[in-house]
C-alpha cells in the first residue's frame, strides 16, 4: 500500500486494540523469558547472585524497547499487530523512523507512572501489583482514544497523538504487509 492509503485508514477500535495489547503481552512473556529470565536464571545459579531490582527494571525496560523499535522500523507491526490487522505509521502514512520509534516507545510506557503512584499509595503488593499493571495497562491506557475528539476515524491514543504516529487497521483482503 502507498502511504496515501495507508493514512486514509481508519483507526481500530477500542476493542481491537485492547484484544491485540493483551495478544501482545502474551508474546512479550515469551521474550522476556528468553531475553530476561534464562540470563537471570544463569546468574543466580552459577554464581548465586541477582541483580538489583533498578537495574533489572532498567535491563527489561530497554529489551522490551528494543522489542518495539525494532519491530515498528521494520514493518510497522509487532507479532500481535499483524495477527490483529494493526499497523503502525507517521504522519502521511509513512513508515516510522527510529526516532519516531523510540518516541512512540517512551510516550507509550508512561502508563507506568499512576501505576507506581498507585502502588505507593495503596502500599501494593506482589500480585495485587500484577492485577493493577494488567488492569492499566489492558483498558485504562487504551481509553486515552477517547480523549481525541478532534476526528472519531482517527482516534489516537494519548502515545500516539505525543509521539506523531497514529494506528490504523489493515483492509482484510491485504495479502502483504508491507
């Protein structure tokens, strides 16, 4: 598709985007497994140490940035995005930079912080923190669409209106993707 056609797209809906965030955490738990938990695993048991939870944050924090960046320079899809039909493009429909890319990355992770606010006001713990970053980051975040009223076929999300990207959702009869 030129990137014309791609900018006349419209945006997913709420739910398709919800349903491809939660398809994605579940690819992301794949590569943090390879990436995070086999590296850990090994520094643990060889030499019985771990690291300290600043920079273990810090260390997933950048490969899932490393995930996305990659992943949105290349084709403007991650795993979960082509099964969903959702692509990713800059203004006029055009393919990201990496700039672009690790803009949309930062914008799109500060969910992050009324999480943190949340676990420091209401002393959270251990799986309530899981069950309130699931939470946030499922439904909460992705209601930032509603928040555009300038165009309801373009609603983008918070990250995206920040970043100068936009989502939009792929025809079903395209055969290629890129």
């Amino acid at each position: 598709m030129t990137p014309a056609e791609l900018d006349a797209l419209p945006a997913p809906q709420f739910w398709r985007r919800v349903s491809c965030c939660l398809y994605e955490q579940l690819v992301l738990l794949g590569v943090i497994a390879f990436t995070f938990l086999v590296p850990n695993l090994a520094l643990g048991i060889l030499f019985g140490i771990s690291l300290p939870s600043w920079l273990t944050f810090g260390y997933l924090y950048a490969v899932l940035g490393i995930y996305f960046v990659w992943y949105w320079t290349k084709s403007g899809q991650t795993l979960a995005m082509q099964t969903w039909r959702v692509r990713l493009i800059g203004k006029g429909g055009f393919a990201l930079t990496r700039y672009q890319a690790i803009r949309r990355y930062l914008f799109g992770s500060l969910w992050i912080v009324p999480c943190i606010a949340l676990q420091w006001a209401f002393h959270l713990e251990k799986w309530q923190i899981i069950e309130m970053l699931f939470t946030v980051s499922l439904l909460f975040w992705p209601l930032s669409i509603f928040l555009d009223r300038r165009d309801a076929l373009a609603r983008q999300s918070l990250a995206d209106r920040l970043a100068g990207t936009r989502l939009v959702e792929l025809p079903k009869n395209l055969v290629t993707l890129s």
